[in-house]
C-alpha cells in the first residue's frame, strides 16, 4: 500500500526553500520558507529577480539622489514600480 504524500519540503541543494501541499478542494498551493524569502528581501524570487542588479541600483540610487529621495526610504515595492512593472 502506497502512503499518502500530504506535504512535501522542497530543498535547493541543502537550503529549505518551502512546502508542497494540496488544498481541500485538491490544488497543488506552496507556501515559501520565511527564511529563503529573506535572502530575497523579502519579495518572491520571480519578482526579486525583475529588480535591477548591484549597478542597476548603484544607478537608480543616484538617480534617487539626483531628485533628492532617499534610497534608503525607497522600498522594494517603489523599486518595482519604478521599473515599469507596477501602479
């Protein structure tokens, strides 16, 4: 008799990445590991990876600088939006 999968971990090399499980009304759902989505700062990879790379943000900082707006206080969520994907 095969045993029920109700969860399953998913793993990339040694590091947690989240759960697998199915929803009462029997879709696949995957909930991410709190502490993989931190590596990500705190968006969804797919999402993090829309972001511009070390010198994208070296150049939307002093772009930010250049309008007087702090990097600093610019979020992640301001960050994509500013790229063109968001409200």
């Amino acid at each position: 008799m095969i045993k029920k999968t109700e969860i399953v971990e998913v793993f990339l090399n040694d590091t947690r990445v989240g759960k697998l499980a199915l929803t009462p009304d029997h879709l696949c759902a995957f909930e991410y590991d709190f502490a993989f989505l931190q590596s990500f700062n705190g968006i969804f990879g797919v999402f993090n990876d829309s972001l511009p790379d070390g010198w994208g943000m070296l150049l939307t900082d002093r772009l930010l600088i250049k309008k007087q707006i702090n990097p600093a206080q610019f979020t992640t969520l301001d960050r994509w939006g500013a790229m063109g994907w968001g409200p």
